[in-house]
C-alpha cells in the first residue's frame, strides 16, 4: 500500500501518517519528492484496510500495490531510478556499456583488457574475482589477488568496477573494492545475501537466475530495496529453455516488460544469453532495441587462453565494432521518439 500526501502536506502530517503506520505493526518508506511525499506500508498488508489513512489530515489518496513487489513497482515510484556508480549513471538517459573479462586471471591481463575497453568507449569494467562455477575442479577466480587487481585497474583507467559477490560474508570485503556488487544468476533467491547487499551503500547488479521469472527477478529485487538498498540495477542474462544450440535464450520480452513493471534500470547481457561470441553483438542490438539502459559484455584479449567463458569473450576490436553498433542504434532510437506502449494506448 502507498499512502500520497497532498501536495505541500504539512510535516507534522506526514509524522503523524508515519506514526500511524508503526503503531499498526508495519514499516514506513518515506519518499519526500520535489511535490509531495510518498510513504510506502511495509508488511503483509491484507489485514490493512485503506481507510485506515485516507481519513488522517494531509493525506491525497491511497494506493493498493497489487504485484507482489511494491518497492520496485512502477506505482510505487512512477519516475526512472538512476542507479549512480562513482560517477556513471545507469538510467539516466545514455547507454552504458560494463566491459571485461568474465574472470580476473591475473593482473597483466586485467589491465589490458581494462585498457582495451576504455579506449572501445566503455563506461565500466567487470571482472569476477570469486567466479560461481559448475565444477568445483574449473578456476575459481583470484579471489582477494583479484579485487586488488580490479582496484588498480579503476586507478588507473577510471572505469568503475563491478565484481560478483558470492556469500554474505563476503560482502563486506567485496564492497571496500569494488564499486558495484553482482549477484550472480546462480545466487539470485540467495535471499541471505539479497539482505546482506541490501544492507550496504554499493549500488547492485542482480542478474536474472536462468530458471527464474520475470515476477521471481522482482521479488529479488523486493529484498534489496526492503533491506534499504534503493540502487539496484536488473540484468536480463538469458534463461535456460530447450534450445541447446546457444547456452541460453534470450528473453528480449523481459526487458520491455520489467521497464513497464519497475522503475528500475534494465541491462542486457548478451554474453552469458547466447554463449557464443559471433552472436552477442546481433543480441547485444536486440536488447538495445528493446529498451535495455545498458550492456554487460564480456571481452578478453584472447579467449583461447580465457580460464572461463572464452567461447562468449569478444577479441577488443569485435568489442569496439559492437560499441560503435549499438551506440549508433541507440542515438537513432533516441531520434524516433517512440511512445511507450500501455494498457490505455493499445
Ligand atoms: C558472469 O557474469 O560471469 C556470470 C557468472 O554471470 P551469470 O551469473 O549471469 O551466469
Ligand atoms: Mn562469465
């Protein structure tokens, strides 16, 4: 439930709503906008009944969220959110584009890669220090080695970092390197670590798990926000179907449809979606198309010698073609000036 307070409600009206709320056994989320203050009632809230605000002094009206979801509903919070990630924006109107390696293998690689996508025209580097792999006999990744390395490739390229984190006590650690924390597919209804994210000030990246839906993403989300983390950014990474040909399937449907449910920036992964590196910039088009805020793509200088996913790293130069690509395509979208498609306007 979302209590709106009249435009220029008193202070001491929104006190007393927020009283209200907290005496009736739920947590209030107050959103003070430049027009009016939004406070959202935690908790199961069928036991609620509406008019339990709607009568109290300053109040406009009361909203029933009926998703599941309410932090990252769109009635919620009708405006884009603006993920900031020490000093790049995501949903703010550009295409941002994280580039690197899937795994940090060692520092000479690393720092050309970081090097390679920053002149391609990349806004910011992942790497994963501690990798989530099928067999425990495959590279685990460097570990602690490798949030050091990413530390200094964000010195010295000035590319913000995002890296996996893969427990909750991990999170402290990973947080004082990196700048961005990913939550895994494989992690995603890992609801101890959504809540420990959810507790720190390091905006996330919480990937699609490849069985999930688009409604069980949310929920994810849900756990974050809750937790008191509002900067979430969502991937669409593929989900795992009965095509065997690429090692994923490309939900394109996903991201224009958690843009019109969330306002929660949206990114593609077309890497990890298709698994094969001459089809992630076709993909990558695809999701730009469709509305995607942003690109994860995984690049490595040569993945031959990659310690994982090799077979989905672009060589630099396809990773700078891609950029060019989707870069071009963005603008011209830009141009087009499409309506969005609701309920009312089909
Ligand atoms: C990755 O980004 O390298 C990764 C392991 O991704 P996912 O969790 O989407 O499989
Ligand atoms: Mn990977």
């Amino acid at each position: 439930m979302i209590i709106i307070m009249k435009a220029g409600a008193q202070e001491e009206e929104v006190n007393h709503v927020i009283q209200r709320v907290q005496e009736l056994g739920f947590t209030p989320h107050v959103s003070r906008g430049v027009e009016r203050t939004i406070i959202g009632v935690i908790g199961d809230e069928r036991s609620l009944a509406r008019s339990n605000f709607e009568v109290l002094p300053g109040v406009e009206r009361v909203v029933r969220v009926l998703h599941p979801f309410k932090m990252a509903s769109r009635e919620w919070k009708q405006e884009d959110t603006v993920v900031a990630i020490n000093g790049v924006s995501i949903g703010n109107g550009r295409l941002i584009i994280i580039a690197g390696p899937c795994s940090v293998e060692s520092r000479s690689q690393l720092l050309e890669t970081a090097h390679a996508v920053k002149e391609a025209g990349a806004h910011m580097l992942r790497g994963g220090a501690y990798k989530p792999r099928t067999s425990p006999y495959s590279f685990q990744g460097l570990g602690l080695k490798g949030l050091e390395i990413l530390a200094e490739a964000r010195e010295t390229y000035g590319l913000p970092v995002v890296t996996e984190v893969l427990s909750p006590d991990l999170v402290p650690l990973v947080s004082e390197y990196a700048d961005m924390l990913q939550i895994g597919a494989r992690n995603m209804q890992n609801f101890a670590l959504l809540h420990a994210v959810g507790k720190v000030n390091r905006p996330v990246l919480l990937k699609r798990g490849m069985m999930s839906t688009i409604q069980e993403l949310l929920m994810s989300a849900e756990y974050i926000l809750s937790s008191g983390n509002m900067q979430v950014v969502l991937c669409e990474r593929g989900i795992r179907t009965f095509e065997t040909y690429t090692r994923n399937t490309t939900d394109v449907n996903a991201i224009p449809a958690l843009k019109q449910l969330t306002h929660l920036p949206v990114i593609g992964d077309p890497s990890h979606s298709t698994g094969k590196w001459d089809l992630v910039t076709p993909v990558a088009r695809a999701m730009v198309a469709a509305g995607a805020d942003g690109l994860i793509v995984e690049v490595h200088p040569r993945p031959e010698e990659a310690l994982s996913d090799g077979a989905q790293s672009l060589r630099p130069e396809n990773f700078a073609r891609l950029v060019r690509e989707v870069q071009a395509l963005w603008e011209t979208l830009r141009h087009i000036a499409v309506e969005p498609v609701t309920a009312t306007t089909s």
